[in-house]
C-alpha cells in the first residue's frame, strides 16, 4: 500500500516518534505509565492553550466533541447564542447547539471575509445573547478571523465567547488566559500533528462557575466530571483512546522543542508562501486575507476532483476538494503541524502542473 503525503487540512502527517510510539504494546488504562503519560500530556496541552491544567481538559474525541461537550456541559434550554459562521465549520456549532435546545442566531460572512467587527455589535445591541460563537480559522474557507477583537465586544456586552480552534491551536497565535475567552476546544489531528482522537479544550472560571446552578445533559460530554478526571487520570470515567494520548504527548514535545513561537512563525510564513503564489498564478483565494494553515482556492472552472486525482497519482500528495458553495471549483491545501516551506512549494507546483493538464485534457481555458 502506498501512503500518500498529506496536503489536506488535517489530518497531517505524523513524525516517526510519533508514529513509533502508537505500535508500542497496549498500556492499562489506570497504569501508573499512562497515567504518567496522560498528566505530561495534559500538561502540554494547557501550555499550548496558555492556559493552566485545572482550566484544560484532554480527553478522547475528535474537534466535533469539543463543540458538543462545551454546549451539553455550559449551555442550558432557552439560552440565546449568536454565532459568527464563516464557512462550515461556525454552522456546525449552529447545528449542534440546537439540538440541545438553545436559541441560535447566526450572522454569515459570505465572500470571504472575516467576520465584521461592527456587524457583531449591532446584533449584540439590538438583542441580549448568553454567548457568541466563533471560529479563528475556518477550514473550509481559509478565513481567519480576529477573535480578539469579536470576543473583546462579545465580553462588553456580557456574552461568554466560544471559539473553535481546531484549525488554528499550534499553528496561530492564541493564549487563552490573556484573552476574552470562556471555552475554547481543539484537536490532535491538526497543527499539533498527532493522529485524530483527541479533544483538547480550555474553560475559564466564569463559564464553570455558571455551570453549577443546572445539570449537563449528557454522560459522556459531562465535562464538569472530565475535569475531576484531569486531576487524577486515575479515576475511571471512561476508556482512554491510550495510543493517541501518549502519541499526542510526544507531539506537543516536539511541538515544543520546535517552540511554539518559531513553529507559528513557520505557519504564518507558509500562509504567505500559499497566498503569494495562487495570485501570481491569478487563481482566486476564497478568502480575502491569508491563514497561516489552510488556502481554499476557487480555480473558477469545475475542475477540483481531477486536479485532486492527478495530485494523488502523478505526485503522491493528497489535497482537499471544497467544501459548501462551489465545491467543485475549489481545492484546499493545509499546511498545519510538520510541513516544511519547500513541501508547500512543492505541493504548489504540482497543482500548477495538475490545473495546465487538466485544462489541456478537458480542453478548458
Ligand atoms: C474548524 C473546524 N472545526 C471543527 C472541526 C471538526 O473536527 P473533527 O472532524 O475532528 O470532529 C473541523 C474539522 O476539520 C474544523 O476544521
């Protein structure tokens, strides 16, 4: 079987510690080596929030658990919430939210464009929410939004803010105790480059606090008990996915010895690198502004699955299609956790290579 490189915004691709350490032989679940492994991890993940341990809680789930365990654990029915969307990750929190029986509005930001500042007040003057919701970096648009500055006026007019970070946490700047944040929830499988099944979430001592007048309304997302859980892995709630844990802790280790600034730094460049070359080749970005993990690409003709093909067959590397709206013209390349410059670079002249024999071969122009 042949592995391709991934090139698709997440999951990425994994460093031989890490792959290493998920064919170790099985641990127990309440070993006192696991335990050792899930404290270091969970350690590392606060860290990477910028947060401390008693506010984080790791467990395992995907970034979708993190949306549904922060609405079934800090929402109650008949709460309002306004949520920001940007593409289809913000409507999933929509979605998910409604289920549980909260009033969801949503404002959108077609075009590719962030969400408008001003355009959050006017809603949060004209009607009281219990919360906004966000996403810093949209991964089916590539829209990256300034959630300072949103969640600073979400605060102003008392709102808790929500922010999804699973396409950013690793790979943008973020500190969630210096910020105006209440919840924020990522995953392993992206920047941070470990394999998918973990769910990495941050709670501020007001979200919580307001959490002890009613009850969560789930078993599994109850992260009221995840967070006894955080202060001793030792206590059985339910079975650990052990493989991703401890191949998420040597992850944020290499993470950090990267540095976490220098590792940023590497994204933001790599989200110039992709931006500057898809408008010297006069392809249109969906998004007005770069991201430093993800570039959606609208190549204006319904081409997307044949250059996807001829990425995966001629190159051996895996790009996405899109996503909503025009799928069929969009492709999507992430640049999240180990990619280096010249592999983007090189992803990007494939695609240049793969659009000219696709064209040629439809005879589009
Ligand atoms: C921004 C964003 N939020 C949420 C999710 C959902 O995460 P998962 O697929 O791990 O459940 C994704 C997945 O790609 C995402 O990109």
């Amino acid at each position: 079987m042949v592995f391709p490189i991934l090139m698709i915004p997440g999951p990425t691709n994994l460093s031989d510690q890490v792959l290493r350490v998920m064919s170790d032989p099985m641990l127990g679940h309440t070993s006192p080596q696991f335990y050792e492994d899930y404290k270091e991890a969970q350690m590392l993940s606060a860290k990477l929030f910028g947060s401390e341990e008693d506010k984080t809680v790791l467990f395992s789930g995907s970034g979708t658990f993190g949306i549904e365990a922060g609405i079934s654990t800090f929402l109650k029915d008949g709460d309002k919430v306004l949520s920001l969307v940007n593409g289809y990750f913000g409507d999933r929190f929509a979605k998910i939210a409604e289920i549980y029986g909260i009033k969801v509005k949503t404002v959108s930001f077609p075009d590719g464009m962030a969400a408008d500042p001003d355009t959050l007040k006017r809603e949060l003057q004209m009607e009281k929410y219990d919360a906004v919701s966000m996403t810093h970096i949209d991964t089916s648009t590539g829209v990256m939004n300034d959630i300072i500055s949103l969640g600073n006026i979400a605060k102003e007019y008392g709102a808790y803010v929500f922010v999804d970070l699973v396409s950013s946490l690793g790979g943008s700047k973020f500190r969630f105790d210096d910020g105006p944040f209440d919840y924020a929830y990522s995953a392993s499988q992206k920047c941070i480059a470990a394999p998918p099944g973990a769910s990495l979430i941050a709670i501020s001592d007001d979200l919580l606090k307001r959490s002890h007048d009613f009850k969560p309304k789930s078993y599994y997302f109850n992260l009221k008990m995840w967070l006894d859980v955080m202060k001793d892995p030792k206590i059985y709630l339910t079975t650990p996915t052990i493989p991703v844990i401890r191949a998420l802790k040597v992850a944020l280790k290499e993470l950090f010895e990267e540095g976490l600034e220098a590792r940023i730094r590497r994204h933001e460049e790599m989200g110039k690198l992709a931006w500057d070359f898809a408008i010297s080749m006069g392809w249109k970005p969906v998004s007005n502004k770069p991201s430093s993990t993800v570039i959606a690409i609208d190549l204006a003709l319904p081409i997307s699955a044949a250059v996807k093909d001829y990425m995966l067959n001629k190159k051996n590397i895996l790009i996405a299609t899109g996503i909503g709206p025009n799928a069929g013209n969009i492709i999507r390349v992430g640049y999240m956790g180990n990619t280096s410059k010249q592999l983007l670079l090189n992803t990007l002249k494939g695609i240049e290579e793969a659009v000219i024999a696709v064209k040629s071969s439809k005879q589009l122009h």
